[in-house]
C-alpha cells in the first residue's frame, strides 16, 4: 500500500496542473447538478415492516385524505374573553377560511365543530389535514402555513403547529466559528499562513464536494434533513484532520533538507497510508448503520460515509498537488532560510509522555475510575423522537406545542391513531365501540374519540388522547397497553392496529434501541480485527478497543447529564431538557469509533515503528507519543472546534449531536489515547507487541508505517515532465 501511495503522491506532484483541473471541473459539474437536479430532504422519520407504518400504508388506498400529513392551529382568546365571544368568533372563522386557502389542504375543521375548545374556553384547535405527508409538501405550502401566524391581531392570537412546521435545520453563521477556530490551530501549529490556508481549502474543496454530491442524490433518494448538516460536520472535521497529518509529515521532511517532490512521496505513503486506514475505519463504521435496518439511518450514515471519502481522496490526490504548487513556502519563512535547521524535536509531547510513563499506575487508576463515573448517568438514558417540546422557544411549533399542553394536556400534542379495518361496515361499527371501550380503561388515556371513516365503512379511525406528551415514557408505554388489549378483538378478519406519529415515534425508539447492542458488537469487532491487521498485535487492539467503550460511556454519560437531566442546559440553549433523539446514540458510537481510530494509529503506529527499529518499549513509547502529540492536540482541537460550532445551531437534535461528538473527540483524545494508551503500553512493555506465529503466517501484511517503501529511482533530467 506504502508504495502504491508513493506513487500516487509523486504523481500528483509532477501533474498538479492536471489533477487541479479535474477537481475543479468535478466540482463545477456536482455543483450545476446540485443545484439543477437536488431535491429535498426528509424531516420525518419511518420504519418500514413495523404495525404503525404498515397501518399508515394501508390508509393511502382505503382513506387517502387521513394518510396524509395532519395538523393543528391553535387558536387563543385574549385576556378577559373566550372563544364564544361574537368578535373572536369572527375571528376564528376568518382564520379557518385562510387556513382552507393554503395549497394541499383538503379539511379543516373549526373548534366548534369538532369540540376541540378547552374546558376555560379560552383556547381551540383548528384540525387541518393535507392531502400528501409532510415530506411531499412543497416548500411553498410550509411556509403558506407557518406564515398563519400573521392572522394573530387584537380578536386572536393564531399560531399554528404540527409536523409541518419546522423544517430542516439552517446552517448559518454559528459553524463558521468552529472554522475559524480550526485557522487559528493550523496557523500556531505550522507557523505559515501558507500552510493553514491550503489545509484549509483542501478540506473545504473536499465538504464542497461532497456536500453537492449529497444533494444531487437527493432527487432519487429520501434523505434526512439531519444529513447534509452531520456529513457537513464530519466531512469539514476530518479534512482538516488528514490534511494535517500529512503536511506535518511533509513540513518535517523539508525541515530535515529533503527535496520537496520526495518529500510529498514520502508523505502521501506514510501518513497518507494512516489516512487512508483511518478513513476506511470511519467509512466502514458510517457504512455500518445499514445494519440496522433503518432506512433514514441507512441514508444518514451513507452520505457522511461518503464524505469522509470524499476527504481522503481528497488528501491523497489534491493536497500532493497543492504541495507542488506552495513548494518550500509551506515552512515558516525562518525555516526556508539557507541553512536553517529543524524545529526541536523535544517539545512538550515527549514531557508528558515521560510523565505518563513515569506515574503510569496511579494514572491508569485515575483514568478509569474517572471515565466510570463520567458514565454513571448512562443507566438514566431515555431515547426518543424529537416533538415540539424540544424545539427552539420562539418558534411557531414550541408556542403550538406549549398553548396545545396547557389547555388540553401535553398528549393533545401526540394522538394515538387506531385503524379498524374489517370485511364489512356492520362488522366495523361493532369493533370500533369494542375498541373504544378498552382504550378507555387504560389510565393513561384522558379521551378517546371517533374520526373518519372509508366510503363503504369498513375501515374507520379512533384518536385516543394520552395523558402524557409524546416522547414521554408513559405514552411509549401506552402504546404498547394499547395494542395488548384491542388485538385480541380482532377476529373474522378484522385488523386493529396503532399508528400516528406518535407511535411511529415509539417503533423507531424501540427499533434503534433494540439494534443498538448489535451495532456495537459490530463495531467493537471491527475494531479489533482491523487493529489486528494493522498493528499485528493481540493486546494493543485489545487496549485500543476497552479504550473505545470507555470513551462512549463517559461521552453518553455527559451528554445524558447535560440534554436530558439538565446539568447546565440552560448554558447550551437547552431550555427543556428530554429524551435523547433515538438514533443518537448509534450515529455518535459509528463517528466516535472511527475518530478514536484516528488517533490511536497515528499514534501506537509511530510507536510501533520505534519498537521495530530496536528501542526498548517504554522509549518507543516515549518517542512516539513525543512525536505525534502535537499533530494530535491539533487534530482533537480542531475536531472539537468544528463540532462545537454546531452545538449553537438551534435545531436540537444537531445540538445535541455537535455537544455529544464535542466531548467524545476531547476525551478520547486528551484522555484515552495520549494518557491511557501510552501508560498502558508501558505497564504491558514488550508484551504488548506479542503475536502469535500461526497468526502472523495467515494475517495479511499491511504496511500503514511506509517499512516496506521500495524508492523508485528518479528520472534522469531529460525524462522529467517540466512543471511549474
């Protein structure tokens, strides 16, 4: 692999024109199709096989209008008078007949009519039902119908809330911060605006990239809005990162005197090899989450898998040629004078290393002790989909949510939807009371009420209100209550079934819970084996892995404490703590294992390299943590800065993924990798590299530390290709 990536980077160096040319026109024609062909992102989420989506798919053929999206105005008196006064019932009929007038609506019902008025009177829900789910309605039609609000006047305050509201989160200015932060890393870590602004483009060139790409699969595919801003997170994280790594290595070499074109060689098959390792570590994680069986969580990993691809091409191919271009000038200017000699290689990586070996027992002690109570507040940890209670304070959906809860109850705000369908109408009207009946003596159920039903009567429809809000663990208990006690009702080919958002909400938790000890199985597996192949070692992948589940218990543990029991949420934004979104977990366990990846091979490799040229294993250690330290400090703070942009964004579920990896990369980095690992490695000395013979002879050989580079010899000066 070393040479094959020798070859590449030469390539690239000699061709640069070229190879800038063909990133330039791939990304002027992904962007012409991005923009010309993109479609739109999903906001809601589904499970195909489970009873609550196979019961919303049978509504589209037997009761079309009720399989579409619904929704509810909420409509309040002012202070003093009630919705029966004459001028706020003019006021309510003008608002229903606006309501009627946006596009897709095909019902909407005032408050008298469907007894939707809260028991003071002063509060009443318009029920407004589109003709197509929320994903299908055009843009055009979700901002008709958040811009409702403007009916509010003197008579009436109108605020209107469901689904519809609230589309994809924004990106907006608050991300620049993180990048901003990642330049000023870059600039005290090379010391050359020269240097900081390629690495920079580069990883831009590469989110650019791959963000267009993502959008151009958008008209063929159904992807979540969550998406484009995890890929763009992600994608802008590890560019950075693996430009890093091998323009540190390059910048070392041309300190050292090597001539500029050998030296990106070198670099692009020696760190390049640790960037292409640990990318594929990161894609294949990413990847993995089609596993799970869940088709937005399959799109979701998919499109940052296909980013972080993005960036390592990127590294391997544009960044060589880049180099090219900057020549000497990525070194600081006192560094290209005539003479000059390398930066000191004993820096404070080789004083903490030092001191890390030195006290390797207590820190060993202090870091696990440490890290288990940080992951104590895991055993608390509830998952759920996201509903109005969680979103930002000010927006139309949360005051919906809010005026909906104090009137009518918090699950006026998730409605149950039981399906009745039988062979004949008689036979329905029949089940439909036997069913109304049962939902009423569960006691989380505050009122259950009739709604429509098909044109021939067979298939009819019940709410069921529950006394609790819809991520709440009560309503996700509800459900299950309720199915256990209307499905023995049906019989002579009578189905009963639950659905709704809210109890879609409850089988995608279930689902995302349940495949969770799966996927990290998977994960933990592929942990092991690749750091098998890597290292050729039987206890530092062993290490690397507790490592990992280590790392994850103290970042869920923390987040846990912050998003859901409310330590300091307020200092976030976060002004109703709840459950974490469901697919949270899985989608920080796939990042933060590839991430953890990163810094453990850039790290144990050049540790291992020292081992395998003769030094003593507390010294390899010693030297290569003391050489990969500040690499690393840079690449972990970088990381954390970028994510830690997104934590402002308002879009809670991209808060709390931004906080989550925030945390996850700090500790893995600062905490296991360059504090554990290497006391570790030094309490378990030569032992750690043991590996047993019969598997060295089956294990195939993958050179990620350049040992087996074969130099090609260089051209003679008549042979070499004139660049500029």
């Amino acid at each position: 692999m070393a040479n094959l990536l020798y070859r590449l980077g030469r390539f690239s160096y000699q061709r640069r024109r070229i190879v800038a040319a063909i990133w330039t026109f791939l990304l002027v024609l992904l962007g012409v199709g991005a923009l010309t062909l993109g479609g739109q992102t999903a906001n809601t989420f589904s499970i195909p096989g489970t009873e609550s989506q196979r019961a919303l798919d049978a509504l589209a053929k037997d009761l079309p209008t009720a399989s579409g999206a619904s929704a509810s105005v909420v409509v309040k008196a002012p202070a003093g008078k009630t919705l029966m006064d004459p001028a706020v019932k003019t006021a309510v009929g003008k608002t229903v007949a606006e309501v009627t007038k946006v596009p897709d609506v095909v019902a909407a019902v005032d408050p008298y009519t469907s007894k939707a008025i809260s028991p003071d009177g002063t509060t009443g829900l318009v029920q407004v039902q589109f003709g197509t789910t929320a994903d299908e309605l055009p843009e055009a039609t979700k901002d008709a119908y958040d811009g409702l609000d403007a009916l509010s006047s003197a008579d009436l305050q109108v605020v209107p809330g469901g689904t519809v509201v609230g589309g994809p989160p924004e990106i907006g200015s608050t991300e620049a911060i993180g990048v901003a932060i990642a330049a000023v890393v870059l600039i005290v870590t090379f010391g050359s605006l020269v240097a900081a602004g390629m690495t920079l483009l580069t990883a831009l060139i590469g989110v650019v990239a791959g963000m267009a790409g993502l959008f151009l699969l958008t008209s063929v595919v159904e992807i979540s809005s969550t998406a484009p801003i995890l890929a763009l997170m992600l994608g802008l994280a590890v560019g950075i990162d693996y430009a890093l790594f091998i323009s540190s290595r390059h910048r070392s070499q041309l300190a050292e005197g090597m001539d500029p074109e050998e030296s990106v060689a070198r670099s692009t098959a020696t760190a390049g090899s640790a960037v292409l390792f640990a990318g594929a570590t990161v894609v294949i994680a990413l990847a993995g989450l089609s596993l799970v069986g869940v088709p937005f969580l399959t799109a979701m990993g998919l499109a940052a898998a296909a980013t972080v691809l993005t960036a390592v091409l990127v590294a391997l191919t544009l960044l060589p040629a880049m180099l090219g271009f900057v020549g000497r000038r990525v070194l600081p200017r006192k560094l290209r004078q005539a003479g000059a000699t390398a930066e000191p290689t004993e820096g404070f990586g080789f004083r903490w290393a030092r001191l890390v070996t030195r006290f390797r027992v207590p820190i060993v002690a202090l870091g696990i002790i440490g890290l288990g109570v940080l992951a104590l507040p895991v055993q608390d940890m509830r998952l759920a989909m996201p509903d109005g209670a969680t979103a930002p304070e000010n927006s139309n959906q949360r005051i919906a949510y809010d005026l909906s809860a104090a009137a009518f109850g918090p699950g006026s705000n998730g409605p149950l939807v039981v399906v009745v369908k039988t062979p004949d109408a008689q036979q329905s009207g029949a089940l439909v009371e036997q069913v109304t009946g049962a939902a009423k003596g569960l006691k989380d159920v505050v009122a259950v009420q009739p709604g429509p039903a098909s044109e021939n009567g067979a298939t009819r429809l019940i709410s069921v209100i529950p006394a609790s809000g819809p991520a709440s663990e009560q309503t996700s208990d509800l459900v299950g209550e309720l199915r256990d006690v209307i499905k023995p009702l049906a019989q002579n080919g009578a189905e009963v079934s639950v659905t709704g958002n809210t109890a879609i909400g409850v089988d995608v938790s279930q689902k995302l819970t349940d495949a969770l000890p799966t996927y990290l199985l998977v994960v933990i597996g592929l942990s092991f084996l690749l750091l098998l192949l890597a290292f050729r070692s039987i206890l530092v992948p062993l290490k690397a892995t507790l490592g990992f589940l280590f790392t994850i218990g103290a970042t869920f543990g923390i987040t846990v404490g912050v998003f859901q029991l409310g330590w300091g949420a307020e200092l976030l934004g976060v002004d109703t703590p709840g459950p974490l979104v469901s697919f949270l977990p899985i989608i920080m366990m796939g990042i933060l294992f590839g991430l953890a990846m990163d810094y453990e091979v850039f790290i144990v490799s050049r540790v291992r390299e020292e081992f395998v040229h003769g030094k003593h294993a507390a010294e390899a250690t010693i030297q290569g943590v003391g050489h990969g330290a500040r690499v690393v400090t840079a690449a972990a703070l970088i990381m954390a800065a970028v994510f830690a942009g997104f934590i402002l964004v308002h879009d809670p579920i991209i808060k709390t993924i931004g906080f989550g990896l925030t945390v996850g990369v700090l500790i893995d980095a600062f905490v296991v990798r360059m504090t554990l690992v290497p006391a570790v490695l030094t309490l378990l000395g030569d032992r750690a590299w043991w590996f047993p013979r019969w598997l060295d002879r089956i294990t195939p050989k993958v050179d990620i530390e350049g040992e087996t580079l074969r130099v090609e010899p260089k051209p003679a000066e008549k042979d070499l290709v004139k660049v500029d």
